[in-house]
C-alpha cells in the first residue's frame, strides 16, 4: 500500500472508533500531548491501561466468584477502573464501569455479573482495533494527518 494510501485508512480506522462511539474526546487530548520529543506518547499510555487494568479485571473475576458478593469492594474496583478506561477515552467500557457500579449500589449480583460480561467483551475489542491501529500506524511513520482529527 503506498505511504499516503496508509495514512489515509489509518485516519479512517481511527475515525471509525469515535463513530462506532469506542472512544471519547479524552482520546483526542492524549494525542495533542504527543509531539516529536514523545512520538509514541499514547500508544505508551494506552499500554500501560491494558497492562495495569489487566490486574484489576483480575481482582473484580475473583471477588465475583465469593460469596456472598462484597458489593463495597467490587464498586472499589470498578471505580478504579472506570478511572483508568477514562483517562484513555474508552467511552464504551466506562459506560459498562457506570452500569456494573449502579449494580453493586443496588446489591444487584446478577446484574454485575452480565455487565462485567459485556466489559470484557468492550475491553477486547477495543483492545485488538487500538493494537492494529498503532501497528499499522508505525509501519506507515509520521503523518499529522494519521494522528490528529480535522476539525469541522
């Protein structure tokens, strides 16, 4: 594919995540921190959510599986990763952090169970569509177009 072609489907594919509603504004502003002296500045951040949030989907798997649920703690958990999917814009997994918390605030196990599903589900997803898109974004090297929105 030639280079301009590349950044083109790249601009594309990462237009393609903020209309399938996977990432949010937040996202935006990670990449207007990103400059020549940090280049791979979010691609890093974003590393780093799926390394240490790995830790506490762990943590939320294994309390989901006491009994009885400690609703206090699981809100914990979730409250901290709902923090971290914020600070990276991922819009569809911290919409599944609000419900599972509303669920544990209600005492409501079941309904923790079939939404913390559904966040794995959202976590994966976005987890392979962000890996492709930085691969495919390194092997097409710089570009402003592949890294920052236009703005209507």
């Amino acid at each position: 594919m030639e280079r301009n072609q590349m950044h083109k489907h790249i601009f594309l594919m990462r237009q393609s995540f903020f209309d399938q509603g996977l990432l949010d504004d937040q996202f935006i502003q990670l990449e207007e921190l990103q400059d020549d002296a940090n280049p791979n500045f979010v691609e890093e951040v974003v590393t780093l959510y799926y390394r240490d949030s790995s830790r506490t989907i762990l943590n939320i798997e294994q309390s989901l599986e006491k009994n009885p649920l400690d609703f206090n703690k699981l809100d914990n958990y979730m409250h901290q990763f709902k923090g971290s999917s914020t600070s990276i814009g991922a819009k569809k997994v911290k919409a599944e952090c609000t419900q599972f918390r509303e669920y544990c605030r209600a005492g409501n196990g079941e309904g923790c169970m079939r939404t913390f599903q559904q966040l794995k589900k959202e976590y994966a997803i976005l987890k392979k569509k962000l890996e492709t898109y930085f691969q495919q974004t390194r092997q097409a090297g710089p570009s402003e177009t592949a890294c920052r929105p236009r703005m209507n």
